[in-house]
C-alpha cells in the first residue's frame, strides 16, 4: 500500500478549511486510516471545524475498546459530534460551524467508509466508481428526478449539503463496505476537486502516472488550472 495526502487552498479562498489525515499504519484496533473534512462556517469556524474533527476522531479511535472497523469509527463520530456542538456553544466565533466528514479503513481485502456531507470516496480500477452518496441539495434533486445529473456540477445551489458533523444533537453517517483487490486506488477528496475536475479527467490524471504523490499534486494541478474555486483536500490510497 502506498499513500499521500494534501490540500491547497485554491486560487480564490482566503483561507483552507479542508483539512486530511493519513496513516498506512495501525490506529487502535484498525489497520490504517484515511480522513477528509471540508470545514463550513466563518473565517475561522470551518477551519477550526475540519482540524478539530479529525484530530477528535483519530484520537478516540486510538483508545477505543471496540473490536469492529464500523462500530469504531461510527463511536468517534458520534463522539466528536458531541464535542463539536460543546466548543460552538462555548465560543460565539465557532457558532454555526460544521464539516463533512469521510473516513476509511481497508482490512482483509475490504474497504470501509463512513460519509457525512458531500465529500466524496471514490474506487477506481479500470474505471471510476463513486462510493459515498452526496448529502446534498442537488444531489436530492437528481434522485427525486427534477434534475439531470450531467447538471448536477454547474448548478448555483451546488453547495448546499443536507448533512454535516456539528450541526445538530444526533449525526447520521452513512457507511460502506467495498471488497478491494490488489492494484486498487481509493480517492478520498473534498468537493473543491470534484467541482473543477469530472470523473472522466479524475480518472485520465490518475491512469497517467503510478507514483501517487505526483497523482494527487497533479489533481490539485487541473482543479486550479480550471479555476481553483475553493479548497481542495486529496488523499490518494494505492492498494
């Protein structure tokens, strides 16, 4: 297994409220862990917002007593939840903050993920195949059928998400299983990559180049180059 992370502010944003983690290594009881967070709220809250949650999760996740890789991460989620919520109600500046949330863990030839917000995991072989479901406006929209998909990525309510961590008592997550193979590549990147870059160009950068750290640099390349409009979170997992 080979993996990077990064994140870049953009060309547009003041400040990066992305926010990655990334270890090949155990943590707790799970074999690795992957993270991106997409902070939301003010100047300082979806920064504060993205840190805060994944430095909570992995740390909560590195003491648990839990034996499985969803039961795990889904109780640092919860947890966090409530923590996020404390630090809001104890600080005007953080009020209204919130993040999307993706984790994900690979043992034994499976993939896990847990997802909040729009955030997103992908799992490529010879194609690319969308794991997480979006948690968004838009992606109600295409659903419910009063949106096609191919208008999805333009349209002005765009970022408007449906769920997120920290913004309310309870958080609902969704959670995946994927059976991985050798040769895989797991991406796991906020929406700043995927409102400048379609699965079609995500999917060529990634087949142009094995080395996964000149992949993620190159993602980050074509989503500034096509206008860099927010933050842009990458971790990039070569099975």
């Amino acid at each position: 297994m080979k993996a990077f992370s990064i994140t870049d502010i953009g060309e547009r944003r003041q400040v990066n409220q992305d926010y990655v983690f990334c270890e090949e290594d155990k943590v707790g009881i799970l074999d690795n862990l992957f993270i991106v967070a997409d902070g939301m709220g003010g100047h300082n809250a979806g920064d504060f917002a993205s840190r805060f949650s994944v430095q909570e999760v992995v740390e909560r996740i590195s003491k648990s007593n839990l034996s499985s890789p969803i039961e795990v991460i889904e109780m640092a989620i919860k947890e966090t939840n409530k923590a996020l919520l404390k630090k809001a109600q104890e600080d005007a500046e953080l009020e209204g903050m919130g993040t999307t949330f993706v984790a994900a863990t690979i043992s034994d030839g499976t993939l896990y993920v847990a997802n909040i917000g729009d955030s997103r995991l992908y799992l490529i072989h010879d194609e690319i195949e969308q794991i997480t479901v979006d948690h968004s406006l838009v992606e109600e929209m295409v659903r419910t059928g009063k949106l096609e998909k191919s208008e999805a990525r333009f349209h002005p309510n765009k970022n408007i998400i449906t769920r997120a961590l920290g913004v309310g008592d309870s958080v609902d997550v969704d959670f995946f299983d994927v059976a991985v193979k050798t040769g895989d590549i797991v991406l796991i990147c906020s929406d700043g990559l995927t409102n400048m870059l379609d699965d079609r160009d995500i999917l060529r950068i990634i087949k142009e180049n094995d080395d996964v750290e000149m992949t993620a640099k190159n993602l980050v390349k074509e989503a500034n180059q096509n206008g860099g409009r927010d933050n842009i979170g990458i971790v990039l997992v070569r099975l």
